[in-house]
C-alpha cells in the first residue's frame, strides 16, 4: 500500500506557517501574553483564519485583565465573521461574562452563527452527522461512567462495546457515502458539528487503515485550501503512522503498552512542540498534563 503522506510534504506544509505565528504562540504557552500579542498583530491572515487570530488575541487581553481591549478585538473577530456564541465560558473570560453578554458583540457573533448555519451547502448531510455524532456520544458516554463506577471493565461493558463497534462501523459505511457525493465534509458544506463529526469517524476507522489513509489525503487538501482545522490533521496524521507501525510527528497518539498512558515514540522529539503549535495544538508537556501521562 502506497504510504499518502509524505514525511517531506509534511515539513514543507509545517515550513509554509509564519514564524510570527510559531513565535506569538509559543510566548502564548509561556504566558508572555504582551509578547504574544505584539507577533499575532504582525500575522497577514483573512476570513476565518483573521478572525481566530483577533479572538486569539482578545484572549491574551482577558489574561492580562484588559477586559475593555478584550472587547475591542472580539468586536474585530465578531466582523470578521467570528461565530463561537459560548465563548463567554471559556475559562479566561469566565470573570467578565456579564460584561461581555450586556455588550453588541454577542448579538452581532449569534447573528454570525445564525447566518453560517443558514448558508450550510448541504444542510440534509449536516443533520446525519450531527445524528451519527449524537449516537456515538451516548455509547462512548455509558462507556465512560460504566468503568468510572466499578474502577475496571465491569461485565456490561463488553455489551456496550459491541454496541460501539457496530456503531463506528455504521458510521464508517455512511460517511463513506457522504464523502462519494460531496467530497470530503467541511463546514461550509455540512457546518462546524458535521465537519468535526467526520474528523472523530476517520479517527475510530483503525480497522481499515487504507480507508483511514484515503480520508488523510482528503483531510490534507482540505486543510491546504484552508477548509479544515489543521489539529485535525495532526491527531489523523499520527493515527495513520502509528497504525502503519512508524513514528509519529505530532504527539498526539498515546500508548498502553507498558499498563499507564505514555506517548507513542515520535520524530525528532526535540522540535516536536514547534510542530505541535504549528498546527494549532498545545506544547507537549502541557498534552500530557491534559492526558494524564507522567514521564
């Protein structure tokens, strides 16, 4: 089977990312937010991408308790086309959630929502997957708390499992007929819930590591043209290494082979947080704080 991601077409892709971007980013993680400000003004972004980086910075600002300049740049995001209503409760903005709500902006980014919502491509595909998302959601769910309350795989769980399985390989045939008519999902087809849906299918497709390398090229070219969440493509990228029995170059994929969470080994451990913020994802130290890994 031909291998459809290159190692060199990934660093080239990696290489093509602003060194502001790197640079904003990485005083981000350090909690330098003044520095981290003064690299994300410098990014000649548009569209979506303009946007994220305006709520990006407006997020430095609520770090640094600059609510009133908080609001500025959310105000830029929100006409830019910004469209997270709950950003209100995302943790840094937690403290000025009444100020926030009692100002224009919100009215103005619901009404960004409201208008992406209304112009989805193909609204009847956004309403499958937003039904396969909610299916699988339940099981992973009862999963989840089944093992939280007996501490270990209790015997029901073998049920919910099977359950699962079938599930995902439901999934898997839909989006397959998804993807024949329209290509592969992205949010102006099939809306933000839809595009993420098909993002988490690809990811529980391991038992066909050739169908799950198809999708990676599609995912690829969709996050070249700017219609797919670069972190996407991270997490699926390492998915098809690992399953390919290589390295690799994100972090992003765990091991359990020694009984406890570790990462599985990767390329040149010692750039792999440049890699990492390059596509929108966290340092690794902080990955594995988040996922319980301890070195």
């Amino acid at each position: 089977m031909k291998f459809i991601l290159s190692l060199f077409s990934l660093f080239v892709f990696q290489l093509s990312w602003s060194q502001d971007f790197l640079l904003s980013r990485k005083a981000f993680f350090n909690k330098d937010y003044e520095t981290s400000i003064s690299f994300a003004r410098k990014l000649p972004l548009q569209g979506n991408e303009k946007a994220k980086n305006e709520y990006f910075i407006a997020q430095c600002q609520a770090y640094l308790k600059n609510p009133d300049s908080a609001l500025y740049y959310m105000n830029l995001a929100a006409s830019d086309g910004f469209r997270k209503v709950d950003f209100v409760n995302d943790s840094v903005f937690l403290p000025y959630r009444d100020f926030f709500i009692s100002h224009p902006v919100i009215e103005k980014i619901k009404a960004n929502r409201e208008n992406f919502d209304k112009s989805i491509q193909y609204p009847e595909y956004a309403k499958q997957l937003k039904e396969m998302f909610d299916a699988d959601q339940v099981l992973r769910r009862q999963m989840s708390e089944a093992i939280k309350k007996t501490g270990s795989t209790p015997p029901e769980l073998g049920s919910i499992g099977m359950q699962q399985a079938k599930n995902d390989a439901d999934n898997i045939e839909k989006l397959k007929a998804i993807i024949k008519e329209i290509g592969w999902p992205t949010p102006q087809q099939v809306g933000d819930l839809g595009a993420s849906t098909a993002f988490l299918i690809a990811q529980h497709t391991d038992a066909n590591p050739q169908l799950q390398s198809q999708w990676l090229t599609l995912l690829e070219k969709a996050v070249n043209e700017g219609k797919a969440e670069k972190s996407n493509l991270a997490y699926l990228t390492d998915r098809v290494l690992i399953n390919s029995k290589k390295a690799q170059i994100y972090g992003t994929q765990l091991s359990f082979a020694t009984g406890k969470p570790e990462i599985a080994p990767c390329i040149e451990p010692e750039n792999i947080d440049d890699r990492r913020i390059a596509m929108n994802l966290p340092p690794l130290a902080w990955y594995k704080a988040l996922m319980h890994v301890k070195d």
